[in-house]
C-alpha cells in the first residue's frame, strides 16, 4: 500500500521585498538564499496565544519544530511538526 505525503511552506515577506523584486532591485536567489541559510534542523518557535475554554480564558502554547532531511540552496526537504498545550484547563 502506497503512502502519499504532503508538504508545503509559506514564508511571508515583507511587501517592499516583493516590490524589489518585481522591479528588478533585488534579487529572488539571494532572498531565497538568505531565507534556507538561517533554517537550521531542530530549530523549534515558540508562542503563546489566549483562549476560550467552556467560556473561561486560558491560554494554548505551540511549538513548531523543523526537521530536515534534505536541504540545499534551493529548497529544503522534511517536516514541521508542532505541539499544541493548552494551559489551566478550567475543572468542572
């Protein structure tokens, strides 16, 4: 039985980045270098965000953790894993 896996990443650049590039002021190859150079394997972001739990406010912590199996200049190959915890679930 065959396994089919999907991966994608989106990396959000400022809009006069994109406007450099469009008009030829910088260059894509050297963005895209810059962006895969400091993508390192094990690299882990962390934040904390409020929410609403049985109408009370906690807050959820996630972690998205990066491994890399493949990487050059040009893409890089692996996964994205992220743990979610929600914080002081109020008891019943």
């Amino acid at each position: 039985m065959a396994t089919i896996a999907l991966y994608f990443g989106k990396v959000n650049m400022i809009s006069h980045d994109i406007d450099d590039v469009i008009n030829d002021r910088a260059s894509f190859r050297r963005i895209l270098e810059n962006v895969i150079g400091v993508l390192n394997d094990g690299a882990k972001y962390t934040y904390d965000r409020p929410i609403k739990v049985d109408g009370e406010f906690t807050s959820e912590e996630i972690e998205y953790t990066l491994s890399i199996k493949e990487k050059n200049d040009s893409f890089i190959q692996g996964y994205l894993f992220i743990t979610r915890i929600i914080m002081n679930i109020p008891r019943i």
